[in-house]
C-alpha cells in the first residue's frame, strides 16, 4: 500500500527533542486518521488491510494522538506487570511504552518438529484471551521463530503451519481474523547465533506484539479502557 515509505521505525526518533517527537507523533495521527476515517455512507468504515502491512509497519501503526497517550501508556504497563507474573513468558513494552511485546518458547507450544498444538499449550496462551473480546482493542502480531536445524525451506514451513495454529487457537477465543495478523520468519531472525542448544532454544520462539487499535485509542481520549 502506498504511503507506508515515509514513516520511520520507532527507535529513529529517540534523538529527536521532545517538541519534535510530538510534532512527529500528531502529523502521523492524521495520517492514520484518514486511512481508518468513516466513509460517507452510515455504517461503512474504511480499514486498511493489516495483512497487506509488513511486520515493522504493522508494529507503528495506527498512531496514537497526545490525548489518548497518557492513559495507552499506563494500561501497557499495568498489563505487562501482569503478564509478567505468568510463567515461561518473557514480557517487555516497546514504542516508547505503547505496545506489549511477549516471548514464549517454542517448547511450551509444541512438540519437537511437530506443528499440532500440544495439550498444554493453551494454558501458555491463555493469559492472551483478555485481549481478544473487544474487537480492534489490540492488533495482535503473532510471529514465529525458528533455529537454524534443517533448510530455509524447511524452517520457513515449520514456522508458517506453526503460527497458523496459533492464529486458528486465537480465533477459536473470539479474536477476529482483521485483528490477527500471522508472520513465519523461518530461521531469518535469531536473538542468538546458534552455536549451542541453549542458543538454539532461544531461537525457536513465538513472539507476540499487542499494538493498540482504534478502539482502545478512542476509548483512552475517552479516558474509559475497559479491560
């Protein structure tokens, strides 16, 4: 989609001052305002197709205005303590403290190889349900790792019928498909050379980004989040 090519990664603009960082942030807001405004026919609504955005620009967008930034910020970090307190998942924020970042290892998932959800996998993702029930409350980015054992073609397989399960787990909890976007990076993006199992098993994870929609920013100048 055209239009993407100017907006910058978030971490570009951390030597900006602060008076610039706002100006940035508001020229984006209208930006994004006008790709999710209302269409002139009652009830219409136009949404860009989050499937069609890469994984870095799906992690930037929509903008969120000065107003509903305050309160966006304070709910990403009540939440983010809460996730934190749930076992086998590496939690931070990112985006200045707009957006939930979640790690969880591959092994808590599936079986060696395998690509069937095993049984206990839902309770690793359950804690993930909360976030679900309010349609465009968050854009979950769901994004699947692998190490370096087997061929780019065989890793990048595992990976794509891998996040796919997790997306079909997600929507059986009553996300919507518009608001879950899945991504198989194959081996392409290690946090550790894989030089040792250790490593090895860092790389095969299962990222999660929560972005805030729509919803959740209206709801926030509102000063009303309901989670």
């Amino acid at each position: 989609m055209a239009g993407f090519v100017w907006l910058l990664p978030a971490e570009q603009t951390f030597s900006q001052s602060q008076d610039e960082k706002v100006a940035e942030r508001e020229e984006k807001s209208v930006f994004w305002k006008r790709l999710f405004k209302k269409e002139q026919t009652p009830g219409e609504a136009v949404h860009p197709d989050l499937h069609e955005f890469t994984l870095e620009q799906n992690r930037i967008v929509p903008a969120i205005s000065s107003k509903a930034l305050p309160q966006i910020r304070k709910v990403t970090a009540q939440e983010v303590r809460r996730l934190s307190k749930v076992k086998q998942m590496k939690v931070s924020s990112e985006r200045d403290g707009e957006v939930i970042k979640i790690e969880i290892p591959m092994s808590q998932l599936f079986l060696p190889n395998d690509t069937l959800l095993w049984n206990r996998a839902g309770l690793t993702l359950q804690p993930l349900i909360r976030y679900l029930q309010i349609p465009d409350y968050y854009h979950i980015l769901v994004v699947a790792h692998s190490d370096d054992s087997g061929s780019a073609a065989y890793t990048e397989k595992l990976t794509r019928e891998r996040v796919l399960a997790v997306k079909d787990w997600l929507l059986a909890y009553g996300a919507l498909p518009e608001f879950v976007i899945a991504y198989a990076v194959g081996n392409r993006m290690p946090v550790s050379p894989n030089t040792s199992e250790n490593s090895r098993e860092r790389n095969r994870r299962l990222e999660v980004y929560l972005v805030p929609g729509e919803e959740l920013i209206l709801d926030a100048e509102k000063g009303k989040i309901s989670l």
